[in-house]
C-alpha cells in the first residue's frame, strides 16, 4: 500500500473527526461523548474494542502473522478555558476548549487505526490502540495500565505523539533520552504561635519563617543540584495570618517540583524537607512538607527513536525531522507506558504563520494547521510498520 496515497485520500474524514472533538470538549475523565463516537467509528472500520478506566478506549488489529505487539496512544481530554478563535469549529461548551490538541491527536489514532485494519493481513504482529483519558489532570495512564491494557498481548512497545505549535506543520521533532520532567506537587505547612505584634517575643512569627523557607529553598536548585541535569522549584501559594497586627501562628505554600531523573528527584524533595524541618525549628517553629507524587519523567528509548526518525524522513525529507535539544519541564503522563515497555514519543508540527496559527499549547487562541494531522498518520503508520518488521 502507498502509505501517503492512502493518508491523503482519508484526510478530509481525520479533520471532521477532529473537528467533531473540538467542538465538543470534555475534561479528564468526562470524556463520554468522545468515548462513544471513538467507539463509533471503531465500529465502522470494523476494529474490535474494550472500554478501560471509564472513558477509555482500547482497539485491537491482530495482525494474520504472529508476532510482536505495538500500541499507539492519544490522549482525548480538553482544557476548562474559554475559546477566543473565530472558527467554524469553535468549543460549542462554554468555558471548555480543546487547547492542547488532544482532539487532533484522537483524529490521527483514528486515522491510523482506518489504514491499519486495510492491510492488517500483512502486519507481522498486532496493534493495540489507545484513547487515553485524564492526561491533562489525574494521569489516565495508570489506570489503563491497572486495568491489563499492557497484556493479553503482551505490548512490546509503544509510540505516542503531541502536536506543538513550535514547529511548522510538515515538521516532527524527536530527541534521545530525557523528554519530559517529573513532578510533584508540594504542600508546606509552617506552625508558630499568634501574639499581638505589639509583643511579638511573646510568639512565634511562622510568615518570618517561611520567608527564610522560600528564599533556603530557590538555593537548592544553583547551590545542591547538579548543573548538567537541573530542575525547577516553583512555589506559586502562600497564605498565612488573618490580621495586620497579629503574629501569624500558620504559614501554608504550594508549589511544584520538576526534575529529570528518579535520582535528583528524590534528593530535591528530602532537601526541601530538610529545610523546611530545621529553618522552622531554628525559629522555635514547627514545619512539615506533604508531598503528592504526579508524572514521572519520560525517557525514550532510542531505538525507538531510530523509528521515528527513519519514518519521519522518509516522509517529511530529512531537514524536517528536527532535532529537540533540551528536554521539556512540562510533564506528560505517556511516561507511564513507557516505563513498562519500550516508548518512543516525539512532537508534530503544527504551526502555520501564513495562517495566524502561532499560539502555544493552554492558551484561548490555541489551533493546529489541519495539514499537520495527514502528516501524523503517515508517520504514526510507518512507525508500527517499522517496529513490526524489526528483528
């Protein structure tokens, strides 16, 4: 089968799909409508399915050769932010939008899915295909993955991409190794002691303590991180005190931890704790830290990346297929899947600026040059075809 032939010829039926998305946002976990019409059109092409974690979905296309096992994710969640394009497909929910691009990535699934099950007679092995919920909130992942999706085949690997308004449509981005950080969400808990501030020895001043907290806590990073694989520390909530003359007895901040690796991730929590424990205590205080594990950090495996890359260029030409030179601090939980396989994730271009489409990922203007979605069947097709035909 000529893969491009082929892509091209169902590309208008992938943009009304995505189209149909767009217009009909869910978030994470509420993505019923999105479930049922991902279903529908499994059912059209003839690909047999199991709804997992609610409002996932998980495909099959056994190949008539055995061997191997492949997955292909999409995430389907959309954002609570109001839509300001003026579009013919504009969010129709008020106060919801598709301004990650899930629903593009839902589209390119289907897409694939539809070229697959057409020449699954030749596929050497089978191909599970995921609608993933929840990427924008909780982590749909692990859910899924709680749920066997990874077994009964056994997935040996698995390919996932995100469209990105920093890189032109007819454009992928791939990169070796470190992709994307890790997180934690952190709750700092600062006890004193009330007093009037007339008389503030008579207290213990916790918003004096967690000023020297905060500015111990920005050293960790410059002064106990190692500078080739740093991180990030943001506090971004702090609220103590209820009256101006009162010395506050209760301190609490909020923030988040990002980091590259399982090593630096772990030193930079038992810092921070450190800190917050002995600062406060040196101040006659008392201080705690909550922690609240998120994504971990996606690492791909070069091989697979081999694979995207070899798809892309024969695809996109060779200049197309850039190259990322430092990895992402936003999270993206398909690193819970690659943790259990191997796992290859790379960006699509999505940009067009003839077109206006110039407005990163979370934001109200958000949108994808439609181009980009026949761009990520081809690949994605290529990926599993590839994967399937390696020793």
């Amino acid at each position: 089968m000529d893969i491009k032939s082929r892509a091209m010829d169902i590309k208008d039926w992938v943009i009304g799909i995505r189209r149909d998305f767009h217009m009909h946002p869910e978030l994470g976990f509420e993505e019923y409508r999105t479930r049922d019409k991902i279903i529908e059109n499994l059912k059209e092409i003839g690909i047999e399915y199991r709804i997992v974690a609610n409002t996932g979905v998980v495909g099959i296309i056994r190949g008539k050769e055995g061997g191997k096992t492949v997955a292909l994710r999409a995430d389907m969640d959309a954002l609570p932010i109001k839509e300001k394009n003026d579009v013919l497909y504009k969010s129709k929910v008020e106060g919801k939008m598709h301004a990650c691009g899930h629903d593009a990535h839902s589209a390119i699934l289907l897409g694939v899915s539809r070229i697959l099950n057409d020449i699954k007679d030749e596929l050497k092995g089978n191909v599970k295909l995921f609608f993933q919920p929840a990427e924008e909130t909780t982590g749909g992942a692990k859910p899924m993955i709680e749920q066997g999706v990874l077994e009964n085949p056994k997935v040996d690997g698995i390919f996932g991409l995100h469209v990105d308004n920093g890189l032109d449509a007819g454009q992928i981005g791939i990169r070796y190794g470190q992709m994307n950080a890790a997180s934690d969400m952190i709750k700092i808990i600062i006890e004193g002691k009330n007093s009037h501030g007339a008389y503030p020895d008579l207290g213990v001043d916790a918003i004096a303590i967690a000023a020297y907290v905060i500015t111990a806590i920005q050293t960790i990073i410059s002064r106990n991180t190692d500078p080739r694989n740093s991180g990030v520390i943001s506090l971004g909530v702090i609220n103590g005190g209820y009256a101006g003359n009162i010395i506050a007895d209760r301190v609490e901040i909020e923030g988040i931890v990002r980091t590259l690796d399982e090593e630096t991730r772990e030193r930079t929590i038992e810092r921070i704790k450190n800190i917050v424990e002995k600062v406060a205590e040196s101040m006659g205080g008392k201080g705690e830290i909550k922690r609240r594990k998120s994504y971990n950090a996606l690492i791909n495996d070069d091989k697979m990346v081999d694979i995207i890359k070899q798809s892309g260029e024969g695809f996109l030409e060779k200049k197309n297929v850039i190259k990322i030179k430092y990895p992402s601090f936003g999270v993206e939980d398909f690193s819970f899947f690659s943790e259990k396989c191997s796992g290859g994730f790379f960006l699509l271009g999505s940009k067009n600026e003839e077109k206006n489409i110039v407005y990163r990922n979370h934001t109200p203007k958000f949108d994808i040059d439609e181009d980009c979605l026949v761009y990520g069947v081809m690949v994605q097709v290529q990926n599993v075809l590839n994967f399937l035909n390696r020793n």
